[in-house]
C-alpha cells in the first residue's frame, strides 16, 4: 500500500489543461491555474497518459497562440518584435531557437576563429599608442 496523501489528480484536468493552452498559458501558469506545483503536474504527466497527452496539446496549443499574436502584430505600429522573438526562443526552443553547423574536414580538428577577439585587440592596441603619444596603428600606415 502507498504512503502519503492522496493525489489531487482528477482526469477533468486534462480538458482545463488545453484551454489553458489555447489561452497561451506556460506550464507554471497552469499549474498556478490548477492550484499545484509545476513538479506535480509533471508528476501526473509521468503516472497518467491522458495528462501527459493534454500536456502536449496545451504546449502545442500554447505555441499556436503566441505565433497568431507575432502574426497579429506584424502590422501594428507599437510591437516589440525582439521582445516576442526571445520569448518564442525560450518558450519554444524546439522550433525557434537558432542553430548553426559547424562543418570541419574529416579526421582533422574543427578550426574555430574567435572574431569578437580582433576588434578588442585593436582599440587596445591603439588605445596604449595613444598612451605613449604614438600614432594609433592606421594612422601610421599612411
């Protein structure tokens, strides 16, 4: 026999769930909803198929919802597009998170150029020539 108290679990919370969703709810913001802690509805997910598949709506509905409102807003005159952009990026990272391929020769180590470096060096270098009353680097090359 289990110990413990008894699970809050009823199966009418899978329908609120993809409401919930549809609303563009995140999962802390259902669990919020449903007056649990997020681990619990993960807990649920775990031991009940039917959660776990309302879960998945609601994420997918969740998703749908914040893509109609970028969509909405594409020809507003006030939309913070960086602002929606992070938020897809962190709410979806499956689908909206940037990816880039390294591609390198076979058996040979991927070489990797630091670009950020160069500039830091430079406006370094020129501001110790400046320092010692030199010219800075593309002044003297002239």
């Amino acid at each position: 026999m289990a110990g413990g108290r008894p699970s809050k679990y009823d199966p009418a919370y899978c329908e609120r769930v993809i409401e919930l969703g549809k609303e563009g709810k995140s999962l802390t913001q259902i669990a919020v909803a449903l007056d649990v802690p997020k681990s619990t509805l993960i807990s649920w997910s775990n031991a009940h198929l039917e959660f776990s598949t309302a879960l998945t709506r609601a994420k997918e509905c969740e998703q749908a919802w914040w893509e109609q409102k970028g969509m909405d807003c594409l020809t507003a005159d006030k939309f913070n597009s960086a602002v929606w952009s992070k938020s897809m990026s962190a709410r979806f990272r499956e689908d909206y998170t940037e990816r880039r391929e390294v591609a390198g020769v076979p058996d040979q180590p991927i070489q990797i150029e630091d670009k950020t470096t160069a500039p830091r060096s430079l406006a370094r270098e020129i501001a110790f020539a400046l320092a010692a009353g030199r010219k800075a680097p593309e002044e003297e090359a002239e």
